[in-house]
C-alpha cells in the first residue's frame, strides 16, 4: 500500500467534465455521495501502514469511466502521477485476505438502493424481486489458484474457469447485484479432481491463509453445494434488510429443499421459478402424477387456456409437492411447441402476473451480457483467489453504480451510456501529454520559488475555471 495517505481527491476527476449534466460526472456524484471511509475496511491483522483503502478503491470503481481496463493500464496512464499511486497499490489491496468484500459490496449498493427509492418517488414501480443464477467465468490461466474445469451449458463443453454463482436484486426498474461465491466442479473422476492432472493441480498458485481472514471463508465457499451457498445469500440478504416479494430462479435451483426453505422463512416472500418437465412425482386429488401427465390431465379436462395479451396457452394446477402445497403454471408459446413449468408458493397468483414477474428474471441475463461486455466481469487473471474475489465485486460495483446513473441520466441501456462516458473521458487521453508538461512546468515553478509543489495542485483543483483554461489554452498552441 501506499507510504503516505493517498491524494485521491475524486473532485479533480470534474477538471475533465465540465457539464454537469454529463454522465462522468453523475457518476462521480454517486461516488462521492457514498462516502466511504478507511474504518470501513477494518483491517486490523495486516501490516499497519498509513494508506487509504476507501480513495484507492474509489480509483477503481471510477476505472470504466476512464478507459482503463485494468490497474496495468492505469500504471501506463498520466493518472499515476496524478494520483501518487502506482500499480502495487492496487494489486497488494486486491490481494489483501483481511478486506471483507461482501461488507463493503452490501454498504455500497445498500446505499445506492436508497437512493434509487428516493429518485422514484411518487414513480409507480414494479415487483421487487431477488433473483439467483450462475455463469461461466472462463480463465486461460493454469497457475490460477483454485482453478479447475467447469460445464458449460451455454456452449456445452467443457472450460477452464470458475462458475459464479450470484444473486441480484430489482427494484422494479432497475438491476443490482447483491452477492455473488466462485465455486469449481469436483466432476465424477477421482484421478482427475476439477478436471485436472496431479501435476496441474500442484502447479497452481497457493497462498497461505489466516483461518480467521476473511478470505478464508470466501475460499470454503468454492467447495460448497451452489444450492447450499444461494441459502445463505438468501438469508444474508433479508439480515441486510432487502425489502422484496419474490425470489426468481430457473429450474437449476428449484427444488423440494428450497420450496420448504422459502415457506419456512420468517420473512414472508415467495419463489417463482421454472421447474424441469422430468420424472419429478406431484400429488394431486392423491395420486402422484409427473409433469407430462399432470399436463395431459389438463388438457383431458379441457382446462387449457390461451391467453390473447401474451399470445400464450397455458393451465395451471395446486398440488402437493414433497409435503408442501405449490401452484404449477404449465404454459407454451405454440400450439404444436413443448410445454414449460412455472412453479410458484403463491396459491394465489394467476398466470399474466406469474408470466410477467417471472419475465423480470432477464434482467440477470442482462447483467452477466453488460458486465462481462463493459466491466471485465470474469476476465481478471489474478493468481490470488483473494484478488479475483476483489475483482468480481469491483466489476458488480461498477455496474451497480452505472445501473443508478443511468435512472438518473434516462440512458435506455447501459451500452448507450458507455458510449456517451467514452466519448467524455476521450477529452482526458487528449490531454495526457499536455498534463504532463504542466506538471513539469509546475514543478519548476515551485522549485525556483521555493513553493510546496501539492498546494499549487490543491489551489488549481479547487479552481475548475483555471485549470480548463489552462488545457484549452495548451490545446490550441498544440494545434497550431
């Protein structure tokens, strides 16, 4: 970390956007508006050294916005000497065991919930929902620790890489990511454990751990059951005080485990999830029937519907399920088409309203698509599994923030917003080579007359009007 107390002041970030209506700046906005603090990040255990964890990870949630892609680029941009900060600032806080990243993930987006509940105000909103699903996280690194093969269902082969379990939350508008665990896939074969050879796996990074840090529990949880790490997300999420009605998943998830789960919660919510047409037994008027014969049961009793606002055929049926009483929405999209499984806990809930909150669960979809497209979700190649863990929740905090921003901004998608911030933070890279010369120039300015080189800096920071007059000025000498 640092020597001395970083000087990341976020409001010289404004030197380079003057409009306030520009999207850099409302992000900027955002930030600031968190205020985080170096006591947040207790990190008692670790080398004690005077350094600002809370300004070096603001640096980084701000790096989209400034075309940096990760902290190798930052280390080639004029923002090191700008910040005072070189790249070992950054890797030694990402690879830091005692940094509690889930603490300072619900902090933030807490606050930043809060804050999109202010701005909708007197706004109708839609269902809140927590909704769970996994991801490929693919690697090319074999050294990576922890690293092993996974399944992808997406492409239907096998992949170095982890799987990323997460869990989001919409607010009826708008996404944000809550939680997340990496886990790996142990497999069936026992000479090659995660798909890799003894010698792979001895080959891999290992780093010795504090059985108390709080890396240690995020690394027990990459061998957990996915099913067993989203229960405890559940649960963490309500203790954090996550205010929703439902919870969406897809048919990996659902379950007898988790359908008993959610009723025997003391928090009243349901679960709405798609449910697998397979050999899974029902009890209905006390005969245990499959899917495939509930359905033609339906369609024998001539209770088949088709609803002309979704253009969907559908039948719905209470039933008893491992002990607990769930409602089945059998529906398909043709005539001829296959049937699908919506099961719910709500006895109450008709199939437009099952259909349409159950749509809300693309905005998972979503997220991965934008986040792994714009924020470098899944692609860092750190060897510390402490730093990927940093990273992941970097990249989710990222979109979280752009997620506000953009409510704020009225952007109809995040692409669109990445493409107005990009054209913004051009005029930064524009400017690198004539920052650089001011610095110089102010640096023997001070040293003839005898001036502290950081208050000439503080005093042109805090002065918006002077330093971008200075810039054009450059500018157009360049340029003639």
């Amino acid at each position: 970390m640092l020597q001395r107390k970083v000087t990341t002041n976020i409001s010289e970030l404004n030197n380079f956007f003057t409009s306030s209506e520009k999207v850099c700046e409302t992000v900027i906005r955002i930030i600031r508006s968190l205020k985080l603090n170096s006591k947040q990040f207790k990190l008692a255990g670790t080398n004690r050294r005077t350094y600002a964890p809370n300004e070096v990870l603001m640096l980084l949630l701000l790096f989209p916005l400034l075309q940096l892609s990760n902290v190798r680029a930052y280390s080639q941009s004029i923002l090191v000497k700008l910040f005072k900060g070189d790249k070992d600032v950054f890797y030694r806080f990402k690879n830091n065991e005692w940094v509690n990243w889930r603490t300072i993930s619900y902090h933030v987006t807490m606050k930043l919930i809060q804050q999109s509940e202010a701005h909708s105000i007197g706004n109708p909103t839609g269902c809140k929902c927590l909704i769970a699903d996994d991801t490929d996280m693919p690697k090319t690194g074999w050294s990576i620790e922890l690293i092993g093969r996974i399944w992808s269902h997406v492409s239907n082969n096998s992949m170095l890489g982890f799987k990323g379990l997460f869990l989001g939350y919409h607010d009826g508008k708008s996404f944000y990511g809550l939680d997340f665990s990496l886990h790996g896939e142990k497999g069936k074969n026992e000479k090659k454990p995660y798909g890799l050879s003894p010698k792979q796996t001895k080959d891999r990074f290992s780093k010795k751990r504090n059985k108390n840090s709080v890396a240690s529990i995020r690394k027990a949880e990459y061998f957990m059951k996915k099913t067993e790490s989203l229960l405890l997300m559940i649960r963490r999420a309500i203790s954090k005080g996550v205010s929703f009605e439902y919870l969406l998943v897809d048919s990996w998830f659902v379950s007898d485990g988790l359908v008993s789960f959610v009723l025997g919660c003391r928090k009243k919510f349901h679960l709405l999830g798609m449910a697998k047409m397979g050999k899974t037994r029902y009890n209905y008027n006390e005969k245990a029937l499959t899917a495939k014969e509930l359905v033609d049961k339906q369609k024998r009793n001539k209770k088949v519907k088709r609803s002309r606002k979704l253009n969907v055929w559908y039948s719905s049926v209470d039933v008893d399920f491992k002990g607990n009483q769930v409602r089945l929405f059998f529906c398909k999209t043709t005539h001829r088409g296959n049937w699908n499984i919506l099961l719910t806990t709500n006895n109450k809930l008709d199939f437009e309203e099952a259909y349409q909150i159950y749509s809300i669960r693309w905005s998972v979809e979503v997220f991965f698509k934008e986040a792994k497209s714009y924020l470098m979700l899944g692609k860092s190649q750190s060897l510390d599994f402490d730093a990927q863990i940093a990273d992941t929740t970097i990249s989710m905090l990222q979109y979280n923030i752009l997620s506000l921003a953009k409510k704020f901004v009225d952007y109809e998608s995040m692409g669109e917003l990445f493409r107005q911030a990009g054209t913004e933070t051009l005029e930064l890279t524009i400017v690198e080579k004539i920052w650089g010369y001011l610095i110089e120039l102010l640096s023997i300015i001070a040293e003839l007359f005898e001036i502290n080189m950081e208050e000439i800096l503080d005093k042109i920071a805090s002065d918006n009007h002077a330093i971008t007059k200075i810039i054009k000025m450059k500018a157009a000498l360049n340029a003639a």
